[in-house]
C-alpha cells in the first residue's frame, strides 16, 4: 500500500488541494466528510485499470455528496494519474454531473408542456419565493435545491414536480407551501432521531 505523504494527508482532511483549479475558499468541514476521500481511495483500488474508470468513479462520488465539487474533482485526477482538465473537461461535458451542491430534498419542477399550460411556471415561481431561492440554487440550510425539468412522465398530474425520485402531481401554490412545511418537519424529526441514536450510543454501557 502506498505512504500517503504528509501533504496529501493535510488535503485530504482539509478538501484544499492545490493546482489546476486555483486556490479553493476553505470548505466547511461537513462539506466533504474524510469518508469520502476513503470510498475514492477504496474505488480506485478496488477497480484497476486506467482512463475508463474515471465516469464510473465520478458516478460513484455524486451518487454518495450529490455533486462534485473541484477539490474532489483534483483528487480523483490524482489518484487516476490524470490531469484536472481531463476530469473537468468530462465533468462539464456530461449533463448528468454537476458542480452545484444539491440538498437534501431536490425539487425538480417540471416545465414540459402538459405542466406549463397548467400554471406549472406559478409552481416554479411560489417555490423561488418561498426558499429565496432560483433555478440552480439550493438553500443555506442545504435542505433544498431547485431545478426545472422537462416532461417527467407525470403529465396527467400537471403541474407536477419530483422531490427527489417521488412525483406530486395537481400542485399549487398552497400544496406547494404546504408539502415544503412537511418537508422541513420531516426533516427535523430525522434529525431529532438521529441526535438522539448518537446520544444514547455515546451511554456507557
Ligand atoms: S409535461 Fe410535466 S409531466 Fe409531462
């Protein structure tokens, strides 16, 4: 197995890489757990070989922090000895990557035509008004993201949107405000859940 230099061990727990992409503001530390610099170094050692492997991992990398941000786009340049731009070039090539932080709910309102002829622009529009945020954003909290779609096979629901892979359908702007309370009392009930679980495994036994 390979020494990891003191260097690399600071990038990794620090997500500053230097090089290609320029100096990086500082990310928060939440924002790339050390998890994920240890599934890229499990990935790469567990599929040798060479340039091929680089969309699979780049899948792989998004499926677990929902985008790919640059200081892990240059990590994965290293450990697949390629150069940033390569992975860059790929990564601004493929409508399915992206470099933009998703949240944990991804609203995704679909604009096809059944949608758009039923007010599905008054959806999109209550949605931006209520999050303070626009197509491509995702809020402060990173609790949701907000994207416009075309056609998401749910045109007799018109208007419709997915919330990350669930469909509502007959939306507006009052089941949008109300689905978007649900949403944040879900997520704080999970939160509570999981606070509690990590205190009570924290007990001496
Ligand atoms: S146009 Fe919106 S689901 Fe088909």
């Amino acid at each position: 197995m390979n020494e990891r230099t003191g260097v690399e061990e600071r990038q990794r727990t620090t997500g500053e890489l230097p090089g290609f992409f320029g100096t990086h503001e500082p990310l928060p530390a939440d924002e790339i757990r050390p998890e994920v610099w240890d599934l890229i170094d499990q990935w790469v050692a567990a599929h040798p070989g060479g340039r091929e492997r680089l969309i699979p991992l780049l899948h792989r990398v998004q499926e677990e922090i929902g985008y790919l941000p640059f200081p892990v786009q240059e990590y994965v340049a290293q450990q697949l000895a390629l150069s940033p731009i390569e992975v860059y070039g790929v990564v601004s090539f493929y409508h399915f990557f992206t470099t933009n932080p998703r949240g944990r709910y991804q609203l995704k309102v679909c604009m096809g035509t059944a949608c758009f002829v039923r007010q599905g622009q008054r959806v999109l529009e209550a949605i931006e008004s209520l999050l303070a945020i626009g197509i491509g954003d995702v809020t402060e909290d990173r609790l949701f993201s907000l994207e416009q779609v075309r056609c998401i096979g749910a045109c007799g629901l018109a208007p419709a949107m997915m919330v990350n892979d669930e469909v509502h359908g007959h939306l507006t702007a009052t089941e949008v405000r109300k689905l978007v309370r649900k949403l944040r009392a879900r997520a704080r009930r999970e939160s509570a859940a999981s606070a509690e679980e990590e205190a009570s495994g924290d007990e001496p036994a």
